[in-house]
C-alpha cells in the first residue's frame, strides 16, 4: 500500500477523509441510539427512520465517490509548496 504524499500534512483536507470522519460520528451515534433502552428512545415516524437509514447509506457511499474525484485545490498547493521549497534551497 503507498500512502499519497504529504497524507500527513493534507489528510484534513481531503474530502474523503472529512466524509468517513462524518460516517464514523454518524454511524457511532446510530449504535449508541440503538443500544438504549426502548423506553429511552425518542419515538421516530418510519419516515424519520427512513430518512435517516437513508443518510447512513449514502454517507459511505459519496465517500467512496470522493475518494477518485480530483480536488484541483490541492495540487495547485503541492505545485505551490514545492516552488516554495525550491526557492528557499
């Protein structure tokens, strides 16, 4: 497996990674939800409930998506920090 460059410095600007870092607080609250007691859980129409299946599905899903789209903004700061390093050599 071969990191992307700079994923240390760049990872929080990465579409992908706020997506999964969303899915994961997302799905973390769905569980919690789930293993509270009936008589907790706040009373959802099957609509509601529907909804947010819905947003559970879809939040991998566009993740996954971002993953291979080009984020242009990001290589023109690569190209910039690289003219940057060059320059101060």
């Amino acid at each position: 497996m071969k990191m992307i460059d700079e994923a240390g410095q760049v990872w929080h600007r990465l579409w992908s990674m706020r997506l999964m870092i969303l899915t994961t607080i997302y799905t973390s609250a769905a569980g919690a939800w789930a293993l509270l007691p009936p008589d907790w859980q706040p009373h959802l129409s099957e609509g509601a409930k529907a909804i947010l299946a819905g947003i559970g599905v879809a939040l991998p899903a566009i993740a996954a998506v971002s993953r291979v789209v080009a984020q242009p903004r990001l290589a023109a700061d690569k190209q910039a920090r690289q003219s940057a390093d060059q320059a101060g050599a």
